[in-house]
C-alpha cells in the first residue's frame, strides 16, 4: 500500500479522496511542527545560560576561590 510514502514525500494526488481527506490533518500538523526545532534551541540555549551564571556565581565565591587558589598552588609546588 503506498499511502505511507505518498504522505511522506507529500504526493498525495494519487490516492482516493477517502484517504487523501484523512491525510490532509496529518500534512497540516506536519507543517506546524516547522518552528518546534527554533524553540527547542531557544529553551536549551536558555538553559545553558542559566547554567552558566550559577557556574560564574558559584566559582565568583570566597569559599571556592580559596579551592581554586588552594588546587592551583598545590599543582605548581608554591
């Protein structure tokens, strides 16, 4: 049966009108997906950012500067 890949590549003029009207709500929610990738990418760049400045927060502490300070003077024998 060919309506699977006529409804993949979107060529749907060669399937009855039963069918073709049964895939036409399938095409349309298709193509209102198109923006879904933008917005993923967004809430995950979002996430990333908020991410990073907890990391900037946190190593920005006195408690944890003094760890820094400590592993690096360790590390080069000062």
């Amino acid at each position: 049966m060919n309506t699977q890949n006529e409804f993949e590549t979107g060529n749907a003029e060669n399937t009855t009108p039963a069918v073709a009207r049964l895939l036409r709500p399938l095409q349309r929610l298709q193509c209102e997906e198109d923006g879904a990738a933008t917005a993923e990418y967004a809430i995950v760049i979002t996430a990333a950012v908020a991410l990073a400045s907890v990391l900037v927060l946190v190593a920005q502490s006195e408690p944890v500067k003094q760890i820094i300070e400590d592993l690096l003077i360790g590390a080069f024998g000062g």
